[in-house]
C-alpha cells in the first residue's frame, strides 16, 4: 500500500513558490500511484482565505489532481486553526476527498478497488487527530494553564488509546493522521507556535496501534520516531527554514496485515522545486566577500556597522553583483551601532573619576571646567558622611556651588 503524505503548503504565504512546488507534486503523484494521498493540515496560511481567490482555485485545482492520482481518494485534515480555521471546508463534498474537522476514525473496504487480499486483508483504518480548536481547549477544561495542559493530555492519550482499541477490529494496516507537536522533534528556530501548542510524546502515539502516524504542523521534514513522519513544509517559508529539505513521503507499507506490529513502513523523501535561501554575516571592517558556492534563489545580507558608515555601504552594488551571481532576490540588512556606546568602553575602562571625566570630555570634545578635577579629586578623598555634610550646609546657606 502507498501513501503520498504532505502537508504544510501554507499557499497564501508564497503563492508562486507553493504553486511551483504543488505543480511538480501533482505531476509526480502518477509515477507514485498513492493508494491514499493524506494532506495533514495547513494548507493555507490564513483562515480567512476568499473562496475566490487565486489561493483557494490553487488549492482546489491541486486537491482535485491529487484525487485522480490516488485509488481510495484524498484525506484532508484540519490544520491549525489560526492558519485553516474553516477554509479546508470548500472540499467537502469533492468525490474521492474526505476532510476531518474533528478526531474520528473510519474504515475503508478496498474490495471494489481490488482489494490487498494478496497481503491478506480487505480493510485498513484511517484516524484522525486535528489540532484542537480554542473551543474545544475550553470544554476540556478551565482554570490556569497547567490545569489545561494536564487535562488536555488526559484527552489527548484517551483518544489514542480509543484509537488503538479500535483498530483490532480491522484486518489491515492503521493509517494515523495529526497535526500537534511531538516531543523531541527538530523545529527551525523561526517557525511561530501558537500560546496553546499541543504536544504529544511518543508514547501516547503508540497507544493507537499504528502502522503509520503522517503529521503536520512542523515544517522540518523527519522521523520524529519509528514511524512517525512529518513530511515538512513544501517550500522554505523564511529564512529560518534554509537548512531544511522540503519536499513530500512517499511512503510504502508492506508485510502481514495480521499484526500492525509486522508491518515494515519504507519511505522515500522526494524533495519540490524549492527556492533555496542562504544568510550572510559581516562586519563593515571586513572585506565583502561571498563566494560562488554560498549564492542561492534567495539571499540575506546582515552588515553590522557603526551608524555613521552605514551611508557607506552601497547596497545596490552588492544586489547587482549577487543577482548577476545567480542571485534572484536579495535582502539586505544594516545592523547598526550607536558610536557613543563604543567609545563609552573608554569610561568604563578608567577608576578614578578625575580619568572618567577627561575620558568623557574627549568623547564629546568638550574641555573640563576649571576646578572640576580638583573636586573630583576632593569628593574620592573624603568620606561619604563629610562629603553629604558640606552639600547640606552649602544647601541650607543658599550656595549655588
């Protein structure tokens, strides 16, 4: 049985980089021939998505290729709500699509499709776990947050384990689709997560009996555990994500249906067409220098400066020579230091405030005034007690000095 599992195309984003990289997808699901193909949330980027826009005709056109391409259809599952919320919805009633909104479960009997009778089963079991909405958070439970958290994992491991219980009765493999955070898993430093972030272990995944969990919701591509996969976002959605393949599963799962425990899951990581991303550091005092080996589709230049050199720097000269490298977009940012703040190391540097003062006169090349360093050097001389004495008997007399 094959599997084509994707997820986290967040169209709305990028729309040409996601329509580059969902075309070459499309047109690659025939060679796979998936006998599912299971989208595991965030598909868009915002939940508030027209249903006439270029991003939903996108989704659509790639949902309806990838239901042509797959023998039992497309399973669709909600993502984060901040991100799908309600716009998976414009699949619903699409033949061959199924879109979960809420965990559940259901079995496919693949008999009028062949069938896996030659691996000695009809039927195989899909269950589904969306990333709870801020509804659903509420009737778990209410109060602070650790009181949510402990009773959100107490639903969270009975509905796997309900999951699991469930699957005994089927004769084949036990498909698990999620969109959550599983604990130890790789995440770019730059990928925003939600205040109420659910995390599983793996542990709690087990108790469904799976053959497979395909997940969504973290965009670095891995096998967080045997047989839990994220298939990662479709393309590099920041900076942050430059190091990260990005691409789909394939995969392929094999062996005796009488025990999900036998079955061997294979998987091949097939990577898009993605814009590759690389971030550059310097200092003004160094040479510009980037090699030919460090040029990608997109370029970030971070220069770090004293803020009077930034006029300095010509940054249209470093696009024009990166772009003509290969270069297709460049960004480029001035990270600038305050002069003041560098030279104030000279004042800190000194003890005696007679130096501090000579030192922080040459910074604002002001002279000190007459008599200044004399008490200076009479204030350091005395004690605290007599120094506080004289101001206040100079204060009671009306002094001015």
């Amino acid at each position: 049985m094959k599997i084509l599992h994707t997820a986290d195309w967040h169209i709305d984003a990028n729309i040409i980089e996601a329509g580059r990289c969902l075309k070459f997808m499309t047109d690659k699901a025939p060679t796979i021939q998936p006998d599912l193909v299971c989208v595991t949330g965030d598909m868009f980027n915002s939940s508030d998505v027209r249903l006439d826009s270029d991003a939903a005709r996108l989704a659509m056109i790639t949902v309806q290729r990838l239901a042509e391409a797959a023998r039992f259809g497309v399973l669709i599952l909600i993502g984060t709500p901040s991100h799908d919320g309600l716009a998976a919805k414009i699949f619903d009633g699409l033949h061959k699509v199924t879109v979960f909104h809420h965990p559940t479960s259901m079995i496919i009997d693949t008999t009028d499709y062949g069938g896996f009778l030659k691996y000695g089963f009809r039927k195989l079991m899909v269950s589904c776990l969306p990333q709870p909405t801020k509804q659903y958070l509420e009737t778990v439970a209410t109060g602070n947050i650790e009181d949510v958290n402990l009773k959100m994992a107490e639903a969270l491991t009975s509905i796997c384990a309900g999951f699991g219980a469930a699957s005994v009765e089927v004769d084949g493999p036990h498909i698990c689709l999620g969109h959550f955070s599983v604990r130890g898993c790789k995440i770019s430093p730059t990928q925003q997560m939600i205040g109420y972030d659910i995390q599983m272990s793996a542990d709690q995944l087990q108790l469904a009996k799976p053959t497979i969990w395909c997940l969504g919701h973290i965009h670095h591509a891995q096998e967080v555990a045997p047989n839990v996969f994220y298939s990662g976002s479709i393309y590099r959605v920041d900076f942050g994500e430059r190091e990260s393949e990005k691409g789909f599963f394939a995969h392929t799962v094999e062996g005796s249906a009488i025990s999900f425990s036998r079955n061997v899951v294979e998987s091949e990581f097939i990577t898009t067409p993605a814009a590759t991303m690389n971030k550059v550091k310097f200092d003004m005092g160094k040479d510009y220098d980037i090699s030919d080996d460090e040029i990608t589709d997109k370029m970030q230049i971070e220069i770090k400066l004293y803020a009077d050199e930034a006029a300095g720097v010509d940054m249209d000269a470093i696009k024009e020579d990166l772009i003509a490298r290969g270069a297709k977009e460049v960004d480029i940012i001035l990270q600038r230091l305050p002069r003041p703040n560098v030279r104030s190391a000279k004042v800190l540097a000194v003890e005696r405030l007679r130096d501090k003062l000579i030192a922080r006169a040459e910074i604002t090349d002001e002279e000190v005034a007459p008599g200044i360093l004399e008490k200076a050097d009479w204030i350091e001389s005395m004690k605290y007690e007599a120094v506080m004495a004289i101001i206040e008997k100079q204060f009671a007399k009306g002094e001015s000095e």
